[in-house]
C-alpha cells in the first residue's frame, strides 16, 4: 500500500494532485479539469493485437452486441446505453475477443446533464461530452484509455462533432495523465462542494462554455 502511494506521488502528476487531496481536505472543495480536444481523423491508430475497437451510434449497432456484453458495459456506462444512442450519444469500446477491454460514452451538444458533481453544461452544436471512461481492471497501464480516447477522437469527426470535452477530478492523476497524453489541453475549472454545489467555474467562458447547477439535484459524496 505505502509502496502504491509512493508511485502515485512519483507518478505524472502526482504531487500536483497531492496538493488537490490537501485542499480537499482542508476547504472541503472539489476541484475538477474540463479539457478538450478538436477531432480530427487518424489513419494511423495501431491497436495492440486481438484488440478490436467499436463505435456504436445507433440501436442497431448496439444490438450487434451479446447480452452479456451490454449488461457489462451497463455496469460502467451512466444512462443506459440505449437510451444513451436514442438521444443522439454513442459508446466507444475496445474488446478483446469476449472481455471488455474499456469503454466510454458521448453525449452530443449543445446541453449536456453530468452526474457528479450534478451540473448542467451548454455547448456548442458542434460539441461533444465524452464521460464514464473505464478501463476494466485486467487491462489497466496497458495503453487501453489512451488507444479509445484516441479512436473516438478520429470516429467522431466525420459525424460533424468539431471538439470533444471532458471533466476530471484534479486528483484523477491516471486519468488526467492519459488525455494530457492524448494531447488534450485544459480549459476550464469548476469547484463545487463536496456534497456537489457549484461555486465557480473560472476559465469556462473563455472555453465556450456555460456551467449551472442541476435544479433540485440530489447531493452526492
Ligand atoms: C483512468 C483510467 C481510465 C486509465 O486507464 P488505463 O487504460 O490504465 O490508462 P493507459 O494505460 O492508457 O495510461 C495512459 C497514461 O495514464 C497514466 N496512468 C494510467 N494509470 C496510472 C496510474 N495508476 N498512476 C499514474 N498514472 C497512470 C500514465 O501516464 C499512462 O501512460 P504511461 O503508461 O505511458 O505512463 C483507469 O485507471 C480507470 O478506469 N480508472 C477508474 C475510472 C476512472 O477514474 N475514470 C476516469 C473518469 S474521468
């Protein structure tokens, strides 16, 4: 354990989100990185052999599926993956054979609900929201995030989505390491409570964003 904490502080970003931890704990705020990316169609994405990546858009896609595969990815996934297509979103997937490699969804602009912390945030047509990445444990410092957050940047070019955003939490250091890596850039902060109450979001209208609280949210952490 204490050999793990060490390798999180050494790691890319460590200290910095040590210093998020602290504050956390001292003011009881949470602070969290909106970062983006523009897409743009790679030709190039080399996926390590037996992986297979996947993009579904549509109900029909989805039944492409096994049950058990969706049930999986339900697991994970925030809405329900058919109602996450109905309303315009899509899922993104690596398999391996039958595992599940990992996984994230896109909800499209311009309005976009988040679940935690509970906020609402207003877009450009042209935006995306990319959230619930999840690489399943197995497959963990493999690559796996950084390889799907790189084909869902190249997928959903062509399906006239201009610029992807994403939140993170400051002390996600795995995370925020893989889209720092992915050549992702930081454009806003919001800080909210821990019990999820916005206070600020500096940096979002610069970002061509709007941030404002989930009406009657239930409160989380
Ligand atoms: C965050 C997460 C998606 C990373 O998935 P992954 O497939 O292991 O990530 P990758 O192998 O693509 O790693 C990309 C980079 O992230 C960083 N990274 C990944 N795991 C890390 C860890 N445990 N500690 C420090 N850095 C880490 C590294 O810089 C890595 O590059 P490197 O291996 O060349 O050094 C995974 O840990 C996860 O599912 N966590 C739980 C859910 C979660 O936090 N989701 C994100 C919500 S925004």
């Amino acid at each position: 354990m204490l050999k793990e904490r060490l390798e999180f502080l050494r790691g890319p970003g460590g200290l910095r989100a040590a210093g998020y931890f602290g504050l956390k704990l001292i003011t009881r705020i949470d602070v969290f990185r909106i970062v983006w990316i523009l897409t743009r169609s790679n030709t190039s994405l080399m996926l390590p052999p037996g992986w297979r990546y996947l993009s579904l858009h549509t109900e029909e896609a989805l039944s492409g599926l096994s049950r058990a595969m969706i049930e999986r990815v339900a697991e994970q996934c925030g809405p329900n993956p058919k109602q996450l297509v109905g309303r315009g979103g899509s899922l993104h997937l690596l398999v391996a054979g039958d595992s599940l490699v990992a996984q994230l969804s896109i909800e499209r602009g311009p309005n976009c609900r988040v679940d935690s912390p509970p906020l609402l945030l207003g877009m450009a047509e042209t935006d995306a929201f990319l959230g619930y990445l999840y690489t399943w444990p197995a497959y963990r410092r493999q690559g796996a995030a950084r390889c799907l957050i790189a084909a869902t940047v190249s997928d959903l070019s062509p399906h006239n989505v201009r610029r992807i955003l994403a939140h993170v939490r400051a002390t996600n250091v795995p995370s925020l390491a893989a889209f720092e890596h992915a050549g992702w850039k930081t454009g806003a902060t919001i800080l909210c409570t821990l019990s999820g109450r916005l206070l600020m979001a500096p940096g979002a209208a610069r970002a061509r964003l709007t941030v404002r609280p989930v009406a009657n949210a239930p409160k989380v952490g």
